[in-house]
C-alpha cells in the first residue's frame, strides 16, 4: 500500500521548482505555526493530511504571485513585526531610510526642550511611525535627555490615514507593539484633519512630516511585477503627474501652514522613486525658493530619500 504520508522535506523538494526557497520555508512554517527555524532543523517532521492541505493552499497561491506578506499576514520592518494585509502597502527595506533620518533629526536637533510632533502622513501599516517611536521610547540605546524629553510629551507622535482599514491594522501593529497610547491615529487626507482642527496645537509646533506617499507614475505602476499589481492597493502606490501629484497637494498644505505669522518650524523626510530627484527638487523649489533639500540614497545606492526644511 503506498504511503500517502509526507514530511517537510517532501515538500520542500516538491515544490523547489516553482516557489522561492526562502518563500517555501516561510510559508510552510506559517502553515504549520511554527518558526522558519524549526522547518530547518525538522526535515523530518510528519505532516497530517489536513496540515498539508492548508500548506498547498498556501503555496498555490505564491504560484499566483500573492506577495508572501499577504500569506504569512506579516513583514518584518526596522527589526520589528508587522501586520499586514490588502489594504496595506507591504513595508520595504528601502523605507526603513526614513527611519534612520528621522531618529537622526530628533537625537541631533532635540537637545533642548521643544515642542515637536512627528507626523506620519499615509502611515498604511504604521510602521514608519511605529519603528521611530519605538526607538525613541522603548530601547535604551537613545540619550537619556532625549527619551525624558518623549516621556515629558514634549515629543508626540502623530499618524494619518485616510483608509479607516489601514488605520485599523496600523491600531493593531501599534498595540502589539505597546505604543497604542504613545501614538496618535488620525482618519484624513494628507494635513486636512490638521489644518482644519483650528484649535490644534499641533500646527503651532516643530513639526517632523514623515511621508512614504504613492509616487509610481503611471508608466512604472504598469511595469512592476504581477505581486504588486494584483495585489496591493493601487491607492498607496499610483499618483498622476509623474508620480508626484501626492507630494504637490502635500507641498501646498505645508504653503498655507506657512503663511501664519507664527508658522512652525517643518521639516519633511520623504521617499520618491530614483528617476524623480531632479523634477522633486524642481517643484520643491518653485514652491519654495528657500528651501534646504538634502538627498539619500537608499542600500542599493538609489536616490530615495529627500529631507527638506521649508
């Protein structure tokens, strides 16, 4: 009688082939609750029948370019995990940039007690947000002034969405994370909910703008792989001209806050696509001639990052 049995290496070898191995480990390892660790160190491990249908259900739809975040329901970003799901953009590695400036600006330019909120504008998932607050008040590698200065409330953390499901997943990451009550999460496009809310203190502060808005033209929206097009939201990735109508509304906002006689300080760290560095620093500067721009390349060595103070 054949044995109709199958372990981890079955698998494995099974489908090599057809699905990434890295991928083919992750999913095996969600399929089964367990860590990837334990898919390597237990070939051997028997699957039951009903296990194995829910790890081919799982592989079949990699096979169909769901992106394996969307499988596995997580991404890990900055060190930290992640919820995900379709109405989420998936965290990048080259996101984790703004990050990195961000907690530059706060431990470098915050020395002396001042009001700052950093605002995460199109938060998705929240991990931009997410990531730099849990840095600056859970570990204890941030300078002692700094992490009283957050405890204080001298520094808030603020994010917008205006998808109420992303909002939700971004609630959740935060709470998992132990940072529901640090962070603020607001429903609105871009700054309206700010600019409309006179009464805000927000817009009388320092303001750190963190922003990973949709900047794929139309043209490289239409070349990417099958994984990003069928699956992720078309909203938090396409934007007309060229890729950079998001960012001109966002410019504008931050013109009318600046028009106030007593307008904050801001500064805005945000993400764009390698081939707009040179139209980005156009607009920026015919908006605002006396802006300070500073570009960063990303890991892979492409522009991706651009600070400016307004």
């Amino acid at each position: 009688m054949k044995n109709l049995t199958s372990n981890i290496s079955d698998i494995l070898k099974k489908y090599k082939d057809r699905v990434d191995f890295l991928d083919l480990e992750l999913i095996i390892a969600y399929s089964l609750e367990k860590e990837r660790a334990f898919i390597l160190s237990h070939p051997e491990c028997i699957i039951n029948p009903d296990q194995l249908l829910i790890i081919e259900k799982n592989i079949k739809k990699r096979i169909n370019h769901h992106p394996i975040a969307h499988i596995t329901e997580h991404k890990e970003f900055y060190g930290l995990d992640f919820k995900v799901d379709k109405h989420t953009l998936i965290p990048r590695p080259e996101t984790e940039t703004i990050v990195e400036q961000a907690l530059f600006e706060i431990l470098s330019t915050n020395n002396n007690p001042s009001s700052t909120h950093i605002i995460d504008i199109g938060t998705g998932s929240g991990n931009i947000i997410i990531s730099v607050a849990h840095e600056i008040l859970k570990t204890n590698e941030i300078k002692n002034s700094i992490l009283q200065q957050a405890k204080n409330d001298i520094i808030k953390f603020f994010a917008i969405d205006k998808s109420k499901k992303a909002l939700k997943i971004a609630k959740e990451n935060a709470k998992t994370h132990k940072l529901n009550e640090e962070i603020s999460f607001i429903y609105g496009n871009l700054l309206t909910p700010l600019i409309k809310n006179k009464k805000s203190k927000i817009i009388n502060s320092k303001i750190l703008i963190l922003a990973n808005l949709p900047y794929l033209s139309k043209e490289i929206y239409k070349s990417a792989p099958k994984d990003v097009r069928n699956y992720e939201p078309k909203s938090a990735l396409y934007s007309p001209g060229a890729g950079l109508q998001h960012y001109r509304k966002l410019f504008k906002q931050i013109q009318f806050l600046l028009t106030d006689k007593n307008h904050p300080t801001i500064i805005a760290i945000i993400e764009f696509s390698p081939e707009q560095k040179s139209l980005l620093q156009k607009t920026i500067k015919d908006l605002f001639p006396k802006a300070k721009i500073n570009f960063k390349k990303d890991l892979a060595k492409k522009w991706r990052t651009a600070r400016i103070r307004f």
